[in-house]
C-alpha cells in the first residue's frame, strides 16, 4: 500500500531537516562553538523519522544521539537544538549540556536518552507499564542500537514487556558497528530481530534507509501495542555514515562498505521514490532546500544570541 503525498511531504521535510541541521551541528564544532563531542546521525534519518511519525501526540518516545529526526518530528525547534549545542539557556537542558544529552522533554513526550546504553529501553518499559497499569491508550516507543542489543538490560527489558505484555515498541538501529565493533565480534545470529522469538514478540526486520517500510512496520507495531496486543522489536538495518563522534575518523570501517551504504542513502531513497510517484521535481527540492537553509539560518542566530545559564543557577533542575 502507497503511502499518502501529505506523509511523503512531512517526512521528506523532517529528513532533510535533521540532514541540514546535523551539518550546521558540524560546522559549528569546527569552529569551536560547541564544546565536548558532537555525535552526527546521517544515514537514520528513515529509522528516526519513520518510527516517529507513526506515534500520536500522546504517545512517549526515547530517541537517542542518532535520532534528530525523531526530536524534529515530535517538536522541538532546530533554535532549542542549536541552543542546546551551543550550551545556551534557551537549550532543552537550559545549558545544563551541549550535546544531545539531556534532550528531554516531556511537552512533546520525550524522555531524553540516557548515555549508558541502553539504559532508556528500561525507562521506557517502566513507563509502559505505568501506561498499562493506569489502563491508558498510549504507546512507549524506544530507540536502541546493535551493541546495547547485546547487553543484559534489553533482553531483560524484552522478557518484562513480553510477559505484562506492555505497549512498548522497541525500535533497534543496527548501524554495524557499536562504536568500533563489527557486528559479527558481539553476536553469532543474523539477525538482532531472531531474539524476538525467545520472549514470544513479534520480531521484524526492515530496510532502515526506507522510510515507507520504518513507517509501516512501525504503524502495525504501534496499532498493535495500543490494542493490547504487547511489544514488538523492530530491527531497523542501517549504516552509521560517520564515526561514532565528530574525534572518530571510522579508519575501522571498510571504504567498500561505506560506498555500498551511501549508493541507499535513506533521503536519496525517498525522494526517488516521490519523483517516480510524480511528487517531487528539482524545483520544488531547491525551493525546500532554500526553505531549510533560511530556518537554521535564523534558527542559528537565535541560539548565538541566546545567553549562557547565569552560574548561580547550574544546580536547579538537576538530580542527583
């Protein structure tokens, strides 16, 4: 079934969004406006944005440092982002941080990540079995890559879900490698999605750098979560198309590999898919593109005027 233009149209917006904004992320680190690491996302703008777009407004979501997409699309703007990077007050953590740490917010039904993956898969639990106990029509959707899919918490977190059977969608981003581990050194089956079976959930596997098939799997997920019909895992196959953060030069990674990933890059792939469908025509993709390009302009102005937190106040708000 062909997904709806209006659909097509968000979510190609969304994808070159987060595209264009993780270069302008770039950027400025290299010019020593960010401080600390920066951790680019290119190559899962489909997983972020296509697991995002399936949730409703109610709905809670846990993405992670590869997941602008999903952050864009629930609501935050590109000038809390930029902000946020910057460590200015006007960042999700009121500069508090200057990375993707602490990008929570829950107006908008984000839970930020938690840096010790994969730790947020947890937290999303709880907060579907909260949802299941308060007997509320809401799903909990979390982020996770291949290399937290072999440590102990996420089979954990799949038997918990799988025996209260919670509304929980677990979204797993094989990108290859966790940081510099191939996949085949950390686990000996194909596929991540194979370990679904031993805690009786449905397992899928998708083409990650195709939004319409993220999309759809997450859709029937979600509708099925919501319907009391428990957890799923998702596994999004996928390519991390830059080191693990901005210091990282991936002299680990294949070049070969990289080629073959970037001839599916996942924006290139939609918007194939809209021009064959008559949707898209390189008018209207330059006219998105200057679109973009003004927003993170202005988006980027906001933040550099945006003050740095008042010493005084570092402490409020923060748990320790």
């Amino acid at each position: 079934m062909e997904l709806p233009p209006e659909l097509l149209h968000q979510a190609h917006y969304w994808m070159r969004l987060a595209r264009a904004l993780d270069d302008r992320g770039t950027f400025l680190h290299k010019q020593s406006k960010i401080v600390g690491g920066y951790f680019s996302q290119i190559g899962h703008e489909a997983v972020s944005v296509g697991a995002a777009l399936a949730l409703g407004p109610n709905d809670v979501a846990a993405p992670m440092h590869r997941d602008l997409g999903a952050y864009l699309a629930r609501g935050i703007h590109p000038r809390r982002i930029l902000s946020q990077y910057l460590g200015r007050v006007d960042g999700v953590s009121r500069g508090r941080d200057a990375n993707m740490h602490g990008m929570g917010d829950l107006n908008y039904g984000i839970v930020g990540f938690i840096s010790h993956l994969p730790a947020s898969i947890g937290v999303m639990c709880g907060m579907a079995h909260a949802i299941a106990l308060k007997g509320e029509p809401r799903v909990a959707l979390a982020f996770f890559g291949d290399g937290s899919s072999s440590q102990g918490l996420s089979h954990e977190v799949m038997n918990w879900a799988s025996v209260f059977q919670l509304p929980l969608v677990l979204i797993c981003e094989n990108n290859q490698y966790a940081y510099s581990t191939p996949l085949d050194r950390q686990m000996h089956i194909e596929h991540i999605a194979d370990r679904a079976a031993g805690y009786a959930m449905p397992g899928v596997i998708v083409e990650g750098n195709n939004f319409c098939a993220v999309h759809t799997a997450t859709v029937e997920a979600v509708a099925r979560a919501r319907s009391g019909g428990g957890p799923t895992l998702i596994e999004c196959k996928t390519m991390r198309m830059r080191g693990h953060a901005i210091h990282d030069n991936m002299a680990y990674v294949p070049k070969e590999l990289l080629g073959a990933w970037e001839r599916r890059d996942p924006i290139r792939h939609l918007e194939d898919h809209m021009r064959d469908r008559g949707l898209l025509d390189d008018s209207k993709l330059a006219e998105l593109l200057a679109r973009i390009e003004q927003e993170l302009d202005e988006a980027q102005a906001f933040a550099e005027n945006s003050p740095y937190p008042e010493a005084g106040t570092v402490i409020e708000g923060v748990f320790a």
